[in-house]
C-alpha cells in the first residue's frame, strides 16, 4: 500500500489511477481517508472536518446557495485488478476506475483547482457504501453531524455515464403472509390450504399496472413484483403458510406512508392475514426545479434521466437536500474484474463540473 | 433386549406385550426376525422362508383359495415408552402397540392355532415399512421372490381401528415450473417474473373441484393440492423460476399413467413450462367383490370404509392380489409417546379372522 500523499495537481485522469492503486475495500479506508484529509488540510481555503474516515470540506465564502458534491472512497473486493492500466485508447483499467474513484478524483481536483466558487461548495467523502446499509459512511454523518451535510442540492459523483440521473425511486419489500390448517393431504379436505388462498395476491400482482408519473420533467417507472414466494411443510401436507415477497418501486411523489398505504391497498381482499415491511428506503426527489440545479444542468448538458434505482441520493434528499448523480463511470461496468473508464469522460465531467461552479 | 423366544400359547393381547417390550425400530429388526422365523418353525403345518429380516410362512394344503396376512415389524424410534404396561382399563401403552405389533401378534396367533384354515394362509412379516419406501421389506421380498406373495386377497394389519378400509388413493407428486427472465427489481421491465405466471397455476388449484367416485361400494375422495410453492433469487431481482409442488391424491379408477395425464390437463394452459414427476404410487383397488374378500367382510362385519392414505397394500395390488387394512390400533394414535392399544380390540381381531379362516 502505497504511502505516497495525493498530489492534486495531477489532472483527474492519472488522479484517479492513483486513487485506484491506493486500494481501500469497504473496511480498509483508514489510509485512503488519511490521505484526502492530509491533501485537503493544505488547501487553505477549505475547512476540513473528520467523522470516523468520513472527510467532509467546505468553502465558506457566504455565497446564497450551497451545494455539496459527494462520494465514496470504498471499493467491492479487488480482484486481480489492481495496480491500474491505462491502455493505448486511454481507458483506465482497474478496481474502482469506474465505482467510483473517478469521480472522487473529480471532486479532488475542484476542491484544490476552485478556491473562490460561485456557490459554496461541501465535498463529502465517506466510506462503506459497498456493504451493508447500517456501516454506510455516509448515514453515519447524517446521524452525528447532520449540519455537515447542508445545502441547496447535491450531486453524488456515482457512475451514470456523463448523465445526470435525477432523485431516485422509493424501495419498499413488504412480506404478504396467507395462512391456512394443516392435514395430510390424503385427507386435504380437513385442512386448508394456505398456497391456493395466496392465488388472489398473484393474480393481483399479474394484472398491475404500474404508474409512470412524470416529476421534474422526468419520467419516473413505478414497479410492484414479488421477488420471493415459499410455503410448503412437507410432501404430504396442506401448508399452513404461504409468503410471498414483494418489492415495489416507487417514485419521489410518494412518501413512504403512502407507499406502504398504497401495498396494503393494492392487496386488500386477496387472503392476506398479516403485512411485514421486511425493508424501506424512501424515495429522493429529483429537484430539478431548483436555481443551483437548473445551473448545473445548462453547465453539464443532455437530457436529465430519472433514476430507477435507490441510490444514497435519498440520504440527501431525507435531509431536505434534492439530489442527482452524475459520474464518468459507465453503471454497467462497475463491480466487474474488466472494470475501466474511459479517461476523455472524466476529464470532461471535471471541466463541466468546473464551468457550473465558475460561470458568473 | 430380551432373549425369551416368542411364546405363541399366550393370547393376542399378551403377545402384542411381548412383542413390544422386543424392541425392533426400523433398521434393527434382525433379533426380531429371528425370534418370529424359530416360532414359526416350530409350527410343522407351514413352510417358513426368509428373504432378509423378512419371513414368509405358508400353508399347503391345496385350498382353492390363498389369503395373505401381512405386517411390518419395525416401529418408529422409541420415547420413553418401552417397556410396554396395561393398565387397570385394559389398554396396553408403548411404541408398536398400536402400529403394529398388535397386528403381528394377531398374525402369529393364527399362524399358531389354525392348521386346517379353510383358505391357504400366507403369513408375511416385513422390516423398514416406516422408513424409506426404497428400504420397506414388503417391496424386497416383492422383488425378489414374487411367488411368495401370491394369492387371491391380502388383509394387511395396520392400524384401522378394527375397521375395514378397502384398497387406497394413489399418490402423484409433480413439479410444475414456470420461467421468466431475471432483472434487478428497479427496472422489472426489463425481465418477466415466473412467480407472476404462476399466478394461473394457483387459480386452478384453488377452484379444482375433486372427483368423489365409489368403487366397489367404496366412496373415494380424490384431492389436488400445493404442497409446496418456491421462487425468488433475492430481494431487488425479478425471478426466473417459479415451482409449484402438487400432490394429487386419486381413486383405485386411475391408472398410474392416467392421473398423470390428469395432471398435465388441469394445468395446461396455465403457462407451466416443465413438468417433473416427483414421486408416483399408483393405488389399490379394494377387490371387495373376490369371494374370499366378500367371506371376509362377512366374517369381521362392520362397513368397509374406503383407504384415502396410501399403504402397503399398493404393494399388493400392483402383484395383483386386492388388498384391504384391518387391524385393531387406532390409527390416529400410531407414532406417539402416548401410544396405546385397547387390548380387548387385539383379541376380538383374532377371534374374526380365526372365524373367517376356519368357518365353512
């Protein structure tokens, strides 16, 4: 592991090659945290704070808008592909060149290149985004330091390929559970089966039709499906149980009462005995309305995508903060072994990043 | 684990005591089959054969009909309740006291005291019926030595609480599998979800309306169920699979190969894309209408009563020889601590058939 400081004069694209050969798997960042620390402590116009090896640095210029520019320092275990490789076409092979150390290379080098911005800007580096939600860097700060994280809009520098990607949709899992009585089943008519009472739920879910709600100009996919159903005792037996798992997806204009409202609703009269929330994540809203975001769209350009999945842009906009991610990694390509970057696209995010935060 | 060799003077009742304080739980049944084989060769009206822990006696007295008298000599894992003890009400307590030593003893017991039966007897004891159908004796010695088990009717002693049930259901266990294609959750659009196209595999089944139909005076009652329902790859993607366990249990009027095809016509149309035969015993027909089974019901009395479980006596009926149950435990009482027998149902049992096997 390399001790070597990070030199932020280095444009992005061999920044993040040293980014990427500083290896730093979820619960290994220490170094890595120490390392942006040391480099941002010697920009004099930042004020840099520390939770736990979650870096947080700020501008106070007094500026009217605030926005906050934010990443994680973790990778997903290295495999077999680190130290980097930058080949003859200039895309940037290795753990990390794409999720996401291209885009914290991005956000070194406008901190240490954009002493006097336009907006005042909070740069968030924060570690275990890789893993569990519960370790997430940045919850963490939004518990201890919810200050920290202050501002106008925010844009989390993940791979969306050079797009921006606006909010992000709610994730809801709900477990519907049937039930039924138990009897052997050459004798089926003593019990009840609680399988054959689950029939209402997946035709039900079969015959959903999913909104499309269009909110800041995006158009949003909503999604109701199971994603897991078991029951069964035995080869022999009437079930007394049937769950079935299911996983809607919904967009920023619902709160998460009202998506779980809206599951009870869709499954009233199917045979459900009992509702769980297995898992909830709310949704973010897009905030594409707002004066700073509407800026950084002219500045960066191209149509502005909603995004399907649920993202720690939903960390901000709990915190008030709408949110977009926009990063020069391709999505597709992250987590593979032939992870890789093209190094024109995070030169490009740099200078359009720069022009949002410099252009009067 | 006693030495005593079987005493076949004592009554049926007793016998039962003396075989359950012989421990014999499946896989151990070989100081039993050797104690059964030396009392019945001491027996000189019979032909002993032994196939295994399996014994086989036989009358050859030329008669123009031969009846099986057949029981296992395996019980399930004791607890607790062995020795065997009477109490002041006449009931004998302890595992096989009902399932189905009591059975045995009634066997043994006209093994010993009638020589000159009306009908050639075949007296047949068989190891591992409450284990794996692959390991039951019964299906050896069938194998094995099919001659042996020839005959006109077989009468299997198991639990029927001093009833006759004639023949039994089949049992039909199949895979029905549906497919999709996988996706993450967040853009279920993108793939198709197999458990949702299940959805007309559990209407038919809920609706199924099952056939009653009497055979031989019998009145069946056939079912279709669930047994099992599995899917799901994890929490945020789209399910490829789906697979819905069905047991279908059905009449002694149903070939094997027809309540598969059954099966195939319930779900077609229903998007099922593989089905998969689990597990198949076909059923018995009670052959109530055989002279020797009509002498039978005429000797032991009562309303034969139709088998929904499936039993040995398939094991018969795929040999050709019908087959009923009778024997004196209380079904419902068989695999537990509190096991028990009333001991007065033992004798009356012995008395029936000693009725049937010697009237003329």
């Amino acid at each position: 592991m390399t001790e070597t400081p990070l030199d932020l004069t280095l444009d992005a694209a061999r920044l993040t090659a040293q980014l990427v050969d500083f290896p730093s798997e979820s619960g290994t960042e220490k170094p890595l945290a120490d390392a942006i620390e040391g480099a941002l402590r010697a920009l004099p116009h930042l004020t840099v704070d520390r939770h736990g090896n979650n870096v947080v640095a700020r501008t106070r210029l007094g500026r009217a808008e605030r926005v906050i520019l934010a990443g994680h320092i973790d990778t997903v275990p290295i495999a077999d592909n680190v130290p980097s490789r930058l080949d003859e076409d200039g895309v940037l092979w290795g753990c990390g060149t794409c999720d996401m150390k291209s885009g914290v290379a991005v956000q070194l080098r406008i901190a240490a290149t954009v002493p006097e911005p336009n907006r005042d800007v909070t740069f968030v580096f924060y570690d275990n985004e890789e893993v569990a939600a519960h370790l997430n860097g940045l919850g963490h700060v939004a518990e201890a330091h919810p200050d920290w994280l202050k501002g106008d809009f925010a844009v989390l520098l993940e791979p969306s390929d050079g797009q921006v990607e606006g909010g992000c949709q709610g994730t809801l899992r709900v477990l519907l559970k049937t039930r039924g009585e138990r009897a052997h089943s050459a004798r089926g008519w003593m019990g009840s089966n609680a399988i054959h009472t689950a029939a209402p739920v997946l035709a039900r879910l079969a015959s959903y039709e999913p909104r499309h709600p269009v909110i800041d100009g995006l158009e949003y996919r909503e999604g109701l499906n199971a994603v897991g159903i078991s029951g069964g005792v035995a080869g022999n037996v009437i079930p007394d149980e049937c769950v079935v798992t299911v996983n809607f997806r919904y967009a920023p204009d619902r709160t998460e009462d009202e998506a779980l409202a809206h599951v009870h609703e869709v499954f009233a009269d199917c045979g459900v005995e009992e509702f769980v929330v297995d898992d909830h994540s709310g949704a973010a809203m897009p905030g594409l309305s707002h004066p700073a975001a509407a800026a950084f769209i002219a500045a960066v350009g191209g149509t502005p995508q909603p995004k399907y999945g649920w993202t720690d842009v939903a960390r901000f906009s709990a915190l008030g903060v709408p949110a977009v991610n926009y990063g020069p990694g391709n999505p597709h390509l992250a987590h593979r072994r032939d992870e890789r970057v093209e190094t024109a696209k995070i030169l490009a995010g740099e200078e359009r990043l720069r022009s949002w935060l410099t252009t009067s």
